[in-house]
C-alpha cells in the first residue's frame, strides 16, 4: 500500500510540474538493515548513467544541487565546511584536494591527519563509468555479510580507489531530518533562510 501511495504522489507531481522523465521505484525489503542494501537494490541503475546519490531527508534550495550537478569532478561530494561537529555528522576529509574518507564525526578517524574536514550534505554524484567499481564494492561486502552499516561504508572504500572531488556549500541553507527537534529547526529556521535568500524549493 505504503509504495503504491508514493508511486501516485509522485506521478500527480508529474503531471503537475508537466514533466516528461520517467520514475521508477526499487524496493528493498530488507530496509531494516544497513542502508548498503538500498543503494545495492538500485545498483543497474547507477551504470545506465551519471547519477547523484542523495539522502531523502534534506531540506535544502535547488542552487545547491545546482552546485554539486555543475562541478568540474567525474565523483563529487557536497561539503559543509562551517558544520561544528557534535558526534552524528557524516564528515567528509580531504587530502591534496581529494575526499578520500567519510565515517561519523564521533570517528577518530575524522579527526586528525587532513588537510580539512565538512559534513557530508548526503549528496553524492557520481560517474556512470566508475559506478562499475562501486558496484563490485558493494557485491563484495554484501557477500562476506557486511549488510547492516551506511552506504557511506561502500563510498569510504570506493573513494580509495577512485577520484572524489567535492565542493563546498556551506553559503547554502539546508539540513538533515532525522528527529523531532530537526522539523523544528527546518521549520523555523531553514526554510524561512531559503525564502529570505531568494533561492528556489
């Protein structure tokens, strides 16, 4: 029920917005585990083309995925380089211009030995050509039943073999949904910094 009410949502957006690209759902039944097995179940599409991999649970304004989309990077991250971390954030470090690990803040792995770390916005774009490899990545852990951590463990190892780029969009309002007090803050504070901005929903 729950997937046929998205699949009608998204088709009257569809059809309101007059759009022609095609939506298609993947369904991954074992959501209760690590995330892996969500961008696992979508797997043949990241090799039919350039795709950005994104967290549904961001509010943000559409110039900053006009960011991410226009960079000069075949892999890319978004960073926030003014988040402070408190121990949740999904931080991104960088050596010599390349994002080469993503872990938690609370890693202390995060914390020393980079030229800089910024938090992961959850948007990710990546090359169709690479995705092979990720892919192989992820088939990989899947099977010695590494199945229950963030598809963030599959880009951490993916990033050592192939170029990440990323930029910084700390300038742009957005935030992270995960808990009550995260509506609050989007409510109150975000959506009205991207409104007073000029910038587009």
């Amino acid at each position: 029920r729950g997937r046929t009410e998205h699949a009608l949502s998204a088709l009257a957006w569809k059809a309101e917005k007059g759009s022609d690209f095609s939506i298609t759902f993947e369904v991954n039944p074992e959501f209760r585990k690590g995330s892996i097995l969500s961008l696992h179940t979508a797997k043949a599409h990241l090799v039919a083309s350039d795709t950005v991999i994104m967290d549904a649970d961001v509010l943000y304004p559409r110039e900053l995925m006009e960011r991410l989309v226009r960079a000069d990077h075949r892999n890319c991250f978004l960073i926030d380089e003014t988040t402070v971390p408190t121990g949740e954030e999904m931080m991104v470090c960088v050596n010599g211009g390349r994002a080469l690990h993503i872990a938690r803040s609370r890693e202390p792995s995060t914390q020393t030995g980079w030229d800089f770390a910024g938090e992961g916005v959850g948007f990710f774009r990546l090359d169709k050509d690479d995705s092979i490899r990720l892919n192989e990545i992820m088939d990989a852990m899947i099977a010695d039943g590494i199945d229950r951590v963030e598809y963030e463990a599959a880009l951490d190892r993916f990033m050592k073999e192939k170029v990440a780029g990323f930029v910084p969009c700390g300038d742009f309002p957005w935030t992270e949904i995960d808990f009550a007090e995260d509506v609050q803050k989007a409510v109150g504070e975000v959506f009205p910094k991207i409104i007073a901005a000029g910038l587009t929903l």
